[in-house]
C-alpha cells in the first residue's frame, strides 16, 4: 500500500486519488496511518466478504433464533431416540 500523509492529501490530492485507483492508500498523521483511501468496488468487496455471524446471550437473543435453536435441539434430540 502507498502512504500519503494528511499534508500531502491536502496539497497533492489527485495524486492521491490516482494512487488509490491502482490499491488501498494508507493516509497517515504523524507518521501513523489513520485512514485508508480505496476505491467503492475494493469497500464494497471488503464489506460483501464480512462474516456476519452474530452470537447472542439466550436472554438476548431474537425470538426467530430462539425458535430456530429449539427446533433443531428438538430433531436432534427425536433423531436420538
């Protein structure tokens, strides 16, 4: 990834903007990288590949998984009979 600081965003912004259509662009600040420039396909490819796996406490957790989980434990436990 090519790093820009905020400075160099501010002066030399279609340079930066040319160098994020290539890949991700590290923005730094003081010498730590702060942001990342990409393009919309990169973020929305990033996004599209998110595990969107969620754990619940039972206490908190929907009624349609409530109802899920008790369906299955309930074929599971007729299957074992």
């Amino acid at each position: 990834m090519t790093d820009y600081s905020l400075t160099d965003l501010s002066n030399k912004s279609g340079e930066v903007v040319e160098a994020a259509f290539k890949g991700p662009v590290h923005i730094t600040r003081r010498g730590k990288r702060k942001f990342v420039l990409l393009t919309t396909e990169d973020y929305e490819r990033l996004v599209g590949a998110a595990d969107l796996r969620r754990a619940f406490h039972p206490d908190d957790a929907p009624e349609e998984i409530i109802a899920m989980m008790l369906a299955a434990l309930s074929k599971e436990d007729s299957s074992n009979r």
